[in-house]
C-alpha cells in the first residue's frame, strides 16, 4: 500500500510540473502531449467517479490540442492510460481520500 501511495506522489508531481507548462506557451514537439493526456484522462476519470463539480476548460483545450498532434490512436490510448492509472489507484485506495488528494494536489483543475 505505502508504494502505491508513493507512485501516486510521483504520478501527482510529475502532473503538477506539466500543468505549470501550461503558463507558457509550448509546441507539441517542446510539450509532453502523451504525459498530459495520460493526466487529463485520469483527472476526467476521477471527475466522474468523485463527482467533481468543475473541470478546467483551458485543460480541455490544451488536451484537444494535444490530442490533434498525436493523432487519434496515441491520443487515445494515452488517455486511457490515465483513466486505467486513476482506476488501480481507487482499487488500493479509499475513493474518498483518493479523490480528496487529487483536488489537493490539482487545484488548478479540479474542483469538489
């Protein structure tokens, strides 16, 4: 349990590092599109299983953006990912504590 609970540590900084990226303006080929993807289909995947009110529409439009550049067949498949990482978290996890440090660690994304 400690290490699932340190890989989400991680998976969480490595997150938060990409969402700053966000304050400047990137190419895809200088901007990790399949990494942010695999974070937006994990955060839309525990939007819908926490029951999160707000989801940040300028991530929608970067993860659209990225989507485009990688084609439908990467681009999905990093989402789903995402969605699959988020999914073995909850399964080790209390979803309530999951979901509270998603919103902790993803402010600028999420809201309860």
């Amino acid at each position: 349990m400690a290490r699932g609970l340190r890989a989400i540590g991680t998976k969480v900084f490595l997150g938060v590092l990409t969402l700053a990226s966000l304050a400047q303006p990137a190419s895809a080929e200088d901007f990790d599109c399949a990494g942010f993807l695999r974070m937006h289909g994990m955060l839309r995947r525990a939007s819908m299983a926490c029951g999160f009110s707000r989801y940040n529409p300028g991530i929608v439009d970067r993860a659209r953006a990225c989507f485009d550049a990688l084609g439908s067949l990467h681009g999905a498949e990093a989402i789903r990912s995402g969605a699959a990482e988020f999914e073995g978290w909850r399964a080790v996890r209390n979803r309530d504590a999951l979901c509270k440090t998603l919103v902790d660690k993803f402010p600028m994304v999420v809201q309860p």
